[in-house]
C-alpha cells in the first residue's frame, strides 16, 4: 500500500492500527490519495514568490483532492438530553472523504503553518474519532528531506539564477519588508565572518520563512510519540524533496502572479 509514494521518497506512518483499517475498508480511498500525492510538484520560483506561505502547488494538491471527493466538511456533534439539545461541538477538516454507510477520512495539509496547528488537528481527529465521526485521520506536512533541504534548494535558486542583489529578485516576485532587507545587510556587514548577498538572503529566508516552530515532519513525529490525537488511528505522509521542480522558470511565477491578482481582484470587489 502506498508504494509508489515510498518509491517516491515520501516519508509514510501509520499509527493505532491504520493500515490494517485502510488496508481493508478504504483501499479505493487510498488509491484516490496516492493518485493525488503523485501529481504535486512546488516549483522553486513559488516557494519564493510566496515567500514561504502556502504555494500554490499545495493549493493545486487541495484542487485535485477535492475533485476526488475529500472535500471540505464541518461536523457539528450535539448531546440532547430528552430530546432537547443541551451542548454543541463544530470541527472543521479540510478534506473528507465520505462514504455511503457513513464512513469517513479527514484530512489536513500542513505545508508551512505554525506548528501549534498539529496540535489542532490531532485534537480534532481525537475527538471526531472518539464520537465516531472518523475511522481514520490523515496529516500531509513537510516530509524530512523537504525540510532540511530547504536551503539547499533555495542556494540553488540564488545561484542559478545569479541572483546578487535584492533588485535581481524583484523579477522572480520577491520584495522584502524592511526587517528582512536590514536582516540580509546585518549578515553581509558584519566584521566577523561576512556573508556574500547569496549566502545572507538564504540564511535569512529560510529560517524566517521554514523555521523549526513551523510545520515539518518532525514536530508532527514529536507530538504523535507523546500521545497527541492518540487512540485516533492515523496516517503521517511526509512531503519529499523531489516534488520541488526547477524546471518551469517564468511560467510558474506568471500563475504566482495571476492568483495574487485574482485574489486582490476579490478583495477590491468587497469594498
């Protein structure tokens, strides 16, 4: 199960027993999700552009889940007492896939949030679990190699793109805010042991964008080990290094480009 995901370098934990659940009960479920994971790419120039927030190969992730059917649900429990309700509970989950007896698989995308957010959804698969809402609860994050190869990849960037200069990046959508513009020149000016712009701009984007209190898979592995969401049957899926891509240059950052503009386009709407 899941081997093509493993083949891919994904990083693949079930705990409380859910493989055997998958395994038997959600093996067309699980088909769909692999099928899904197998279609994300993040290009570079979108980790940029974003500067570390949500990109929009994770967004293309949510599209393709969804038109598999886990869509997003909020469940809303009730305890009545004679009939009359007396207290009322609502869990939102990004992507469920329901059945028709009733059956369901809740899953979240953790790509680059604070990593309290874990807690959150491990609480709320606990809880849908124990009321018996979930019979499994899944969490995609940044896999190991992702994260630690965060700087590596964004070294690349800079370096093949011959990127020396704050302006050299204005063409790949980046403008940095007054902390990281003083931020990069602290690291480049300083007497012991200056950094070239390369080495300072990705030093600094990436511990203020992919720190260690965002979420990556060791974090989720931290509060799993610890009991959190526990007896909730669960399946940990790590985002591997290799879905990010190099390739596409200027056409990724157009449809960067295009959903910005979209999205203000909305909000001016508003007003």
């Amino acid at each position: 199960m899941l081997d093509a995901l493993r083949d891919r370098g994904f990083e693949i934990e079930f705990h409380s027993h859910a493989e055997a659940i998958l395994s038997v009960d959600f093996h067309g479920a699980v088909r769909e999700l692999e099928s899904a994971l197998l279609t994300a790419t993040i290009p570079i120039e979108e980790i940029i552009a974003g500067g570390g927030g949500e990109a929009k190969g994770t967004q293309r992730l949510r599209k393709a889940l969804t038109s598999r059917d886990w869509v997003k649900t909020k469940f809303t429990i009730e305890k009545r007492i004679n009939g009359k309700p007396r207290e009322s509970q609502s869990h939102e989950v990004d992507h469920v896939r329901e059945f028709e007896n009733g059956q369901c698989l809740a899953l979240e995308i953790e790509w680059n949030n604070k990593d309290p957010f874990f807690d959150r959804d491990l609480e709320n698969f606990k809880r849908l679990h124990a009321d018996g809402a979930i019979s499994v609860g899944i969490i995609v994050t940044r896999g190991r190699s992702l994260h630690e190869g965060i700087h590596d990849l964004v070294a690349r960037f800079v370096e093949e793109r011959e990127i020396t200069r704050f302006e050299d990046l204005e063409q790949w959508g980046y403008a940095p805010t007054r902390r990281q513009y003083a931020a990069v020149t602290r690291r480049m000016e300083r007497k012991k042991k200056p950094l070239t712009f390369r080495e300072a701009f990705t030093d600094t984007f990436v511990s203020d964008k992919f720190g260690e209190a965002t979420t990556h898979w060791r974090k989720l592995e931290d509060r799993v080990r610890r009991g959190v969401g526990n007896p909730c049957p669960l399946l940990l899926l790590g985002l591997p290094r290799s879905i990010v891509t190099f390739h596409e240059g200027k056409a990724a950052l157009a449809e960067v480009q295009s959903a910005y503009e979209h999205e203000s386009g909305d909000n001016l709407s508003s007003y």
